[in-house]
C-alpha cells in the first residue's frame, strides 16, 4: 500500500513539474529577442496544395541567409515535393551556396476523417516527428504559418525563424515536438501562428489546437481578435 501511494505522489509530481515547466516555456517565449547573426537553418513544413504554394511564397521573402532549408511534407502529398525542388532550382539560380532536403512524416489528418481516427494519426506522426526535429535541432523560434505574406513582410525579421509550419494538421506534431524539446530545456521555443485570411469567424482546427501555447497568435479579422483575446490583430497580411 505504502508503495502504492509513493507512486502516486511521485507522478503526481512529475505531472506539476511538467505543468509548471510547460507555463514558464510558453510564458518566457514572448521575451526572446532575436539576435543571430548568420546562417539560419529553417524547418519548413509543407501542406498539400495551396498550402505548399503559400509557404513557398512566403519563403521567397527570406533571405539567403534562411539555409539550410529542411522541408517536411505528408507521405501522402505528391505535388508538394515537386513544387519545392522548382522553387530551390529557381533560388539555386542566384545562388549557389543554397541547400535543401526533404523529410516526409505521415499525414497527421486526411481530409474529412474522423476527429477520433484523427488523434490515433497525430499520435503516429508524432512519433516520426520527434526524432526528425531532435536530430535537426533548429532553435525552436517557431512561425506557424497558414497563409502567403506579401504586406507587412518585415515582421518577419522580428524574430529568427526556425520553423515554418503550414498545412490544416501537418504541423501539429511537429509544434508539439518543438514545445517537448523547449520543455526538456534543450532549446529555446517560441511558437508565432498566423492563421489563414479565409478564417473569419472561426479559428481553424489547426489554429483552436496551438492557440492556448503560441506565444504570439495573428488573425487577419477584427471578429476573431475580438473572440479570442490573446490574439494579434494587424490587418490583411497577405
């Protein structure tokens, strides 16, 4: 019996610590400042469709030294794979120093399934998704990404960007691997998301699901920043 309650106690313990580290990660996020200079390596996550073509074109507003550029597509998506390697063959073209791979992860949620065969996926591309971001080990600083910028570009530049998530789910895991390495203390995580300007009364599934641990949360309506208070509301930024 005494072991029993021993147990007890010491994962009762373990679930506070965990709590309380997760508040001060989330928390201390919004006071990093970016300060790197050089290269930057980016992990950039790939949606299918025009997720892939949003993200290149925010990509195209990133300097050179944005490299290496890791990209993370779906096992599922075909066409993103294609999309990316024109859009590196065109920056190879002015220049040459710039590299790419490509990682593919299982498909976190498909269109139209089920919210309860949706977890048991995420759950599966977690596990693929933990060691890719362990073993690239970017720096956390994390923009979550729904839609191509084309005004206001220089927020950008706020903070040093590390990792690059599109897609309705696909990023998903991936954030959630970004926050469990910022909870183990191993890197620094600051998790910026911005959600899509085709969201105008309702946050995305993608966008309900990371907004309680982003640190900095954009919606491109007045009606979602008013429903949503820890929202950023700048305007159209696409």
């Amino acid at each position: 019996m005494t072991f029993v309650l021993e147990a007890v106690f010491a994962g009762l313990l373990l679930c506070v610590v965990f709590i309380i580290r997760l508040y001060v990660v989330v928390k201390t996020g919004r006071r990093s400042k970016s300060g790197t200079k050089g290269p930057v390596a980016v992990l950039v996550v790939a949606g299918s469709g025009g997720h892939t073509t949003e993200i290149l074109r925010l990509m195209e507003s990133l300097s050179s030294s944005y490299t290496p550029r890791h990209y993370v597509i779906a096992d599922t998506d075909r066409m993103s794979q294609e999309k990316v390697c024109t859009f590196e063959s065109s920056k190879q073209q002015s220049d040459s120093k710039t590299q790419f791979t490509i990682h593919r992860i299982p498909r976190s949620r498909e269109v139209r399934q089920s919210l309860s065969s949706s977890v048991v996926s995420t759950l599966n591309a977690l596990q693929y998704s933990l060691p890719l971001v362990f073993r690239l080990r970017p720096d956390m600083k994390i923009w979550s990404y729904r839609s191509h910028w084309k005004l206001k570009t220089a927020m950008i530049y706020i903070f040093i960007v590390y990792v690059l998530c599109n897609g309705p789910g696909t990023c998903v895991p991936l954030c959630v691997a970004a926050l469990l390495l910022g909870i183990l203390g191993m890197k620094k995580v600051v998790i910026v998301y911005v959600e899509s300007i085709c969201r105008v009364q309702t946050l995305s599934l993608t966008g309900k699901i990371l907004y309680p641990i982003s640190d900095y949360f954009f919606v491109q309506w007045s009606s979602l920043r008013d429903k949503y208070p820890k929202s950023i509301f700048l305007g159209r930024i696409v």
